[in-house]
C-alpha cells in the first residue's frame, strides 16, 4: 500500500512531502516565537521554506535527470522523513542555504556523466560549492568529490583540474570585493570560520538518539546492498552512483566536525542517504519486507513527533 504510492512519480507524492516538510519546519520553530510575530519574521520564514522544499525539488530533478533511482518518488519522502526525524536540521540558516548550493554543485558533478560542457560544468561545480562554504565552512569538503569525479572519469587534462580550483578563487575575490564596497574590509562578508568540536553531548536526548540510530542502521545496512549494486549498474552511470557515495561519506564527516552540534548538520546528509536508502527500497523483492522497511522509516518521524 504504501510502496505503491510512491512507487511512481505523481503529483499527489509532492502534495504529501510539501506538508510533511511544513510539520517539520513548523515544530521546529514553535520555539523560535517567543514574542510578537512580525510581518518580517513571516516573510523570513517562508523564504527559508521555500529553500527547504526547493532543495527537495531539486533532488528529484537530479534523481530523474541522472537516472539514479527507477522513475519513483522514494528519494523525496525519504528526504521530508528525515527533516521530521530530526526537526532542528531546519532550524540553521545558514545550513539550510549552504545545502541547497551543495546540491546545485552536486547536480553539475553528477552531469559529468555526458561528458559535454565539462569545462562548464567543472566550474559551476566549484562555484557552487565555494559559495555552499561561504555559508557554512565544513561544506568546502564537497570540493572534494569534484577531484573524485575528474579522476573516476580518468581524466587527464590538465585544465580540467584546474578549472575547479579556478571556480573557489573566483568566488573569493568577489566576496572580497564585495565586502570592501559594502564595508570597507577586505573579509567582513567572510562569517564562515574553520571550527571543530567532537563534543556528542547535545545529542544525548531520546528523540536524537532514536533519529540518529534509525539514520545509521537503516543507511548503513543500505549502503552495503548500494555498493554492491554500483558494479551491476552501466559503465557510464558507475561514476555517478559512486559520487552519491562519496557524498554521503563527507557528510558524515561534516557532522563529526561540526562546531556546533544543533541537528542541523545533519541536513548535509539527508540527499545522499535519500537515494541510497530508495536504491535499496527498488531491489527489495519481498513485498511484506518492503512494506515493514518504508512503514517503520515512516512511523518513527511521526512517533518522536508526537513523543
């Protein structure tokens, strides 16, 4: 019943996902009134919304455009899922602006696949990406899986490796360009600084517990059947799933980096797992199993919802 609903793509699945994503943004923001609501607040907060729920447009585009899932529309539940699992990853502006620029660098990464505008390609990427750090610093790590990608396309021109770093510089000397016009300082617009804490203790709570447990068994035990699967795939979509991979790696490591431990980074992990987690959904052959497996990824949101 349920794996049916969103076994094909419908415009009736965005409907579902658009109110899941506005119970998680608005239970994460009762605690944020505590005075007088403003027209300005109002007007913040459906922007920061619209983000939200853009990145999760955004990651069905790239989910269908680049073949990775089967026409479905698992990856985008999954996604709202996880924002309702853990409320607070939309409580972070920054996190949530920095994530949507990883995603559109991400998007240009996996359009490697083609092999046309790569010198284009490579530099959005960067670009991208560049700006993703400007918002949140740890998310320059994505930088990384551009490197990955020039070298799971043996690629070896030597432009082509330059152009990425060409697409971080770029973003630099515009932001300190802008930040002498706007304040007369050469690094004022520069907010993001290169923190670390390993401090857990913020997460010593049921509900971060319970979502953080459910996030990790079921993206591990995913992981080992998506792995698995890359070597079954066609040679020309290899790369791509391996770069979901990969971004799934560095998000966890973004989330052990994070200076402030609040949920939010956990955002950096949602779209990775998203379609790793729907990549196995498609290969389950038992039907019951597949049904506890959604049900059970459905329930528990709601359950520390409620709790």
């Amino acid at each position: 019943m349920i794996t049916s609903i969103f076994s094909k793509s419908r415009p009736i699945n965005f409907i579902i996902v658009f109110f899941i994503v506005l119970i998680a943004f608005i239970t994460a923001r009762i605690e944020l009134i505590k005075g007088t609501i403003t027209m300005v607040f109002v007007f913040k907060q459906l922007v920061l919304f619209g983000v939200c729920y853009a990145s999760i447009l955004l990651l069905n585009f790239i989910v269908s455009k680049n073949n990775l899932s089967n026409k479905n529309n698992y990856e985008i539940l999954l996604f709202s899922l996880f924002l309702l699992a853990i409320t607070s990853s939309t409580s972070h502006v920054n996190v949530i602006f920095s994530n949507f620029f990883v995603m559109l660098g991400l998007r240009r990464i996996i359009s490697l696949r083609s092999q046309i505008n790569v010198k284009k390609k490579l530099f959005d990427a960067a670009f991208w990406i560049a700006i993703a750090a400007l918002f949140y610093f740890w998310a320059i790590l994505f930088f990384v899986i551009i490197l990955i990608s020039l070298l799971l396309y043996s690629e070896t021109k030597i432009n082509h490796w330059i152009i990425p770093f060409t697409g971080v510089i770029t973003v630099f000397l515009i932001t300190i360009g802008a930040s002498i016009i706007l304040n007369d300082n050469f690094f004022e617009l520069f907010k993001s600084f290169p923190e670390v804490s390993y401090d857990l203790s913020s997460y010593n709570s049921t509900q971060y517990l319970v979502a953080i447990t459910l996030l990790l068994s079921f993206g591990i035990w995913s992981s080992l059947f998506y792995i698995k699967s890359i070597k079954q795939k066609k040679k020309a979509f290899r790369a791509s799933f391996n770069t979901i991979l990969f971004a799934g790696v560095i998000a966890l490591v973004i989330i052990i980096l994070a200076p402030k431990k609040d949920g939010s980074e956990f955002l950096f992990a949602f779209a990775p797992l998203s379609i790793i987690i729907t990549n196995y959904i498609e290969i389950i052959e038992e039907k019951w199993f597949k049904e506890v497996f959604l049900s059970v990824l459905i329930l528990v949101p709601f359950i520390l919802l409620f709790l």
